[in-house]
C-alpha cells in the first residue's frame, strides 16, 4: 500500500480515506496527549470545511442519515489522533467514545446514530476498536451539526 501503515491501509480498503484535521470552531486544539492517552475534542461531521447536513435528528435529518454522519465524525476523529501521534497502527484501544446527537423533543434512537461512529472503529482497528460508550442527546451542537462525537484512545509509547 505505498508505506501506509496498517490501519491506512484497512482505510483504503474501506473506500475511505483520512481526511485533513478540522479546523477548531473555537478556542481549543483538536487532539491532546497526556501520558499513553489521546483525547479528542468534539468532532463535527465537517467534509471539506463544510457539514453536508445540518438540523436536528428526528426532524431534519433521518436517523439514517445521522448514523452515516457519526461515522464521518469518527474519521474526522482518527485524523485528530494522527496529527498527535504520527501514526494510527500506535493506537492500541479505543477507551471510550461519547456521541452527542442534536436530537427532536421525541427522538430516543441516539444509541443507533452513535453506531455509526462506533461501527467505523470496528471496521477500521478491529478489536482495539472495541470501547465504552455514551449516547447523549441535546438540544442543539455547534452550527446546528447533527451529530459530535469524540474519543479517547490509548496508544503504545514513543
């Protein structure tokens, strides 16, 4: 695969590809280290700089479509984790990941939108893609994106 490393890789296979870290809405970094942790910040279903969809889930945008969202948000995640370590094949577990889902007074199928997320990280680490979990839902996210998430990871040392 051209000096991809072995989770790059599996991303090919997919038909995906990482993308370019967000750029910060506001006053934060996207990713930090602390000791064999890396942590997130909330990251928003951003392609090219732009949310393709935006609205509340149950409402606006289908469950469906929010899920497909999720999975983006977990991309934009592991590129996140990469500008801190260098390399993805270091991640040794995904520790935990919180979804929050700008959700309609009547919508419960948040644990649905965050399998997206959480799908994606089996996909692409298999079993250090297994973790713990929440599924928040709330009544509006930064640019009325549908869908945030973040996660914690535990990588090997340097």
């Amino acid at each position: 695969m051209g000096g991809l490393g072995k989770v790059e890789a599996r991303l090919a296979e997919l038909g995906l590809e990482l993308p370019p870290v967000a750029p910060p809405v506001a006053v934060y970094v996207p990713a930090v280290r602390s000791g064999e942790f890396v942590l997130t910040s909330g990251q928003l279903p951003m392609v090219g700089g732009k949310l393709t969809l935006t609205g509340k889930v149950g409402a606006e945008v289908t469950a469906e479509e929010a899920k497909a969202q999720a999975r983006i948000c977990a991309l934009n995640a592991l590129a996140a984790v990469k500008s801190v370590i260098g390399d993805l094949d270091r991640i040794e577990q995904v520790v935990k990941v919180v979804g929050f889902v700008a959700s309609a007074p009547d919508f419960t199928g948040q644990p649905g939108v965050v399998n997206g997320a959480s799908e994606l990280l089996g996909e692409v680490l298999g079993a250090a893609g297994v973790h713990a979990r929440s599924a928040v839902g709330v009544a509006v996210l930064p640019l009325d994106a549908p869908v945030e998430v973040e996660i914690q990871v535990r990588v090997s040392g340097e």
